[in-house]
C-alpha cells in the first residue's frame, strides 16, 4: 500500500471511528440522569459550558481572524472540531497500521487509549482540561469508553477497506 492509498483508507477510517464514538456519546446522553451538581445553573457565558471541541475551534477561529465568535455557532464548533479531530486521527492510523502487523480492532483500541492521553496531552496546556487525577473514575471510565468506541470503529474501518 504507497502512503496515498493508506491516508485515503485512514480519512474514511477515522470517519467510521468517529461514527462509533458519537454513537456510543449519544446512547450515553440518552440514560436517565440525575443531572449532577450544578445542573440547575445557567452560566452567563454559554462558552464556559461548550464543549472542549467548540473551545478550541473558538480559539482558531478568533486567533486567526481576530474576530469573536458567536455563541450560535456552538453547536456547529463541537460538530465541526469533533468529526475534524477523528478524521485527521484516522490518517494517522491509516499511516501506521500497515507497519504494526496484528489485528486492526486490537490496534484501533490501542489507538483509541493514544488518543484520549493525546487529547490530555493538549487540552491540559491549554486550561480546557484539568490533570486526569482530578476527575472521578467515574468521569475517566466514561471518556475512555468512549475512545475505545473510536478506536474499534477505525479499526473495523481499516478493516472493511481492506477486506
């Protein structure tokens, strides 16, 4: 496979990964809660509640266009940044997984585990996360399933374009 083919094959890999991931973030949000603390409190920014995803693409976008952004555009920043950030991964799993050797749903969930402490990795600097220590097992449990839902989507991705 020359490097083209694998980053193709890595693009739609990690759309697939990224399927996964936002499937099991959705069947997630649909279980009953009972909302946690301060559910009741409206912040005066809705920027402090976006998503880190939206966060970041805030700051692209207003650092390279010195322009603010408006908070309408949430919704579209989470989506944009999220099916960004799996897809680029993808090529990068794309771009490795001919070299590994072993299966592609043991290394995809692997790479799903790389992602989420890249994820910290660059979130923590920029002050969108804190240190992985201060958040419960429970908070860390439920992220890092949701990375090895990415991580098995790519690989069973990788895998039906290469079957």
């Amino acid at each position: 496979m020359n490097p083209m083919q694998a980053v193709g094959k890595g693009v739609l890999a990690g759309l697939v990964g990224t399927a996964a991931m936002t499937a099991a973030q959705e069947l997630y949000a649909r279980l009953p809660s009972d909302g946690g603390p301060g559910a009741a409190e409206e912040p005066d920014d809705p920027w402090e509640q976006a998503s880190a995803p939206a966060k970041v693409g805030k700051r692209l976008v207003e650092g390279m266009l010195q322009k603010e952004v408006s908070e309408d555009l949430i919704g579209p920043f989470t989506h944009g940044m999220h099916w960004g950030y799996g897809t680029a991964n993808g090529v990068a799993f794309g771009l490795v997984q001919p070299s590994l050797g072993g299966h592609p749903l043991r290394n995809g969930l692997a790479f799903g585990a790389a992602v989420m402490a890249s994820s910290y990795l660059q979130l923590i600097p920029m002050g969108l996360y804190e240190l992985p220590w201060k958040y419960s097992p429970r908070e860390l449990g439920i992220e890092f399933g949701f990375h090895l839902a990415y991580g098995l989507g790519v690989g069973a991705g990788w895998m039906l374009l290469n079957d």
